[in-house]
DNA sequence: GTCGGTGCAAATGCTTTGCATTGAT
DNA sequence: ATCAATGCAAAGCATTTGCACCGAC
C-alpha cells in the first residue's frame, strides 16, 4: 500500500512529536496548569491508541493505578479537544466517542449495519477531495469526519440475524 | 451546476415518492400502527427540509396545532431512524441533531471553527468514493456521514472573536 | 504563598420509561 | 373489541458544576 492508495493500512503505533508538550504548551498559553491528572489522562489516551470514551478512559486509568476522578477526567477530555489533540468521532451513540487526532490524519469509520462491526481507514483522497471542496467555498479546511454505513460481507452473507 | 460538479446547489424542496407510505410500510411490516401523531410528526421534519433537533420538531408541531407529547416525538425520532427514513447528524453538540434522509443523497455540513456557521452541501464526487471504498473492501455502501471543520472566509477576515 | 485544580456530590438537561387511559385497525 | 399508542410525570444517564480543600508554579 502506498501513500497514494485510497486506502491504507494503520500503522499499528505512529510515533509522534510529544504529545505532552504540545498540550503543556497549550495550557501554558491560556493561563492553565499541566498537573499530574491531566498528563495521566492524555497518557491513557494515547496508551489506547484509537477511539475511546470518557468511561473507558476512567477504567483505563484504574488499571493504571491512576486515581483522577471522573470530573477531572471530563475537564481534561474538554480541554484536550480545545487543544486540537482529540476530536469527537462516532454518529449514533448515547454517549460521545473520541479519537487522538493532532498531527495525524483524520481516521474514519465504517460500521456494519448488521454486525455492528467496525473498521477504521484513512482515505488520502478524501481528504484531497475535502480540501478542493473548501477551496472552492473559500474556506480553510481544518479537519473533517467520515462515516460510511454499509454491510459487511459477514452481514451480507445472513450469518448474523 | 451539473450532476458532475463535486459541489451541487441543493434543490429547494426535493418532491419525493409519498414519503408516508414508506413509513406506514415500515410500520406495517413491524406490526406498529400510523396513528395521527406519527404521521404529523414525519409532516413536521417533511416541512422543515433540513437539519433539526427533537425540541424545535416540538415547536413546528405547535405552531401548527398538531398536539403530539414530548414523549411520543422522542419515540417517533427513534421510530423513523429504524426505518432508515431520517438519521443522526452533526458532531459536537449535546442535542442530537437529525436529517431527512429517505430517497435523497446524503447531505454534508462543513462547520466554521470561528463563527459557527454551518453549510450544507452535496458532493456526487464524494458518494463515488464512498462505493469506490466498499467495493474494495466487499462491503455493500448504504449511507454515510461527511462533515467538515474549516474556517470560513468570515473567520478567516476576523470579523468575530 | 497564590490561584487554579481536584474530588465529591449534587445539579443539569436530553432522552427514555412505567402506567393508566385512549384510539387505530 | 383488542392490542398497541399516547400523555404525563418520574426515572435514567452522560456530562457539568459548586464548593471546600489541595497542590503546581
């Protein structure tokens, strides 16, 4: 697979410039405080590696032996997304998904509307196509999210209901 | 504008296939009744022909005189998504917001990260990708969700903030 | 030493539900 | 006539907030 292929493959861990410090800045840049709790629970996130919500993070950081209450975590998930680190992602759930999303490429969704499966891919074309779209309005494209609803090839062949 | 255009001007009112035959089917087939309330609640989202939330679904109701309980309108929403005939859209906010889906291409929102303003638009080019991207991967297209974070020209002359 | 941060528990607000009554087929 | 639908009010549940104490800079 090639960076040009419509699809490709995850890599399974990108290593990125630290993420810590990006948030650090953006905290010291509005007067914010980089304390043990919000870099314990930007560590969970980035130990989970892909979509998450405000609950698992909280069981996630359990298991780590890290007690930040469920506040803190939420003021930390709200913060984290001003900071531009994660963006909320995932349609038709009660409770909000989030995904780690600075300095990577947008990751989208695919759910199987028998199975429930889903699949995560990128699209360089999508985002080729997102940004003609903007330019063409004028605008300056910042991120974007994409879900497609379809059957899998499991659902297709009836295994499931 | 053509078909082809990546970006089409959408119709003003796009005049569909009774719309509430196909709900009444769908209610049929689940042995479920179309009661007056359902069917003036589907007239409501029919009438505002774009994006709307459960509460303002309400206010349309009133406005015309169709009496139909918060509850029953919540019920009807849930309902009408099971039949495929409207969908969830539009991330980051605490309301669900739905569209009319039924019969039409999915339409996209582009969102200004400075003024908040929120564009509607359709991409032909973007529906062919989406099918380019199942065929690959054997999956069966059925819908999907598009939406784009950018700065409007607005944001960008920093008229607001 | 100072503010801002944290944790707890209570509050909020959208959405769902139980139950007695009403109504579509 | 029957069985599901409605309306109301109460319950649920994810998320936010007020406040007293605590800790990073």
């Amino acid at each position: 697979m090639t960076p040009t292929d419509p699809i490709s493959a995850l890599p399974k861990a990108q290593s990125m410039a630290p993420l810590c410090s990006v948030f650090r800045r953006y905290l010291k840049s509005q007067g914010l405080k980089y304390t043990t709790e919000r870099a314990d629970v930007l560590d969970a996130i980035i130990a989970r590696d892909g979509l998450f919500e405000a609950e698992e993070l909280l069981l996630e950081l359990r298991k780590r032996g890290q007690r930040v209450s469920k506040a803190t975590t939420y003021r930390t998930i709200n913060l984290l997304q001003n900071a531009g680190i994660i963006v909320q992602a995932l349609f038709d759930s009660k409770q909000s998904h989030y995904q780690l999303i600075y300095g990577k490429e947008p990751r989208d969704h695919m759910v199987c509307m028998k199975t429930g499966r889903l699949v995560e891919f990128q699209s360089a074309e999508l985002t080729a196509l997102r940004n003609r779209i903007c330019k063409e309005l004028g605008w300056l494209p910042v991120g974007h999210r994409f879900q497609i609803y379809a059957v899998s090839p499991e659902g297709q062949a009836g295994k499931i209901r």
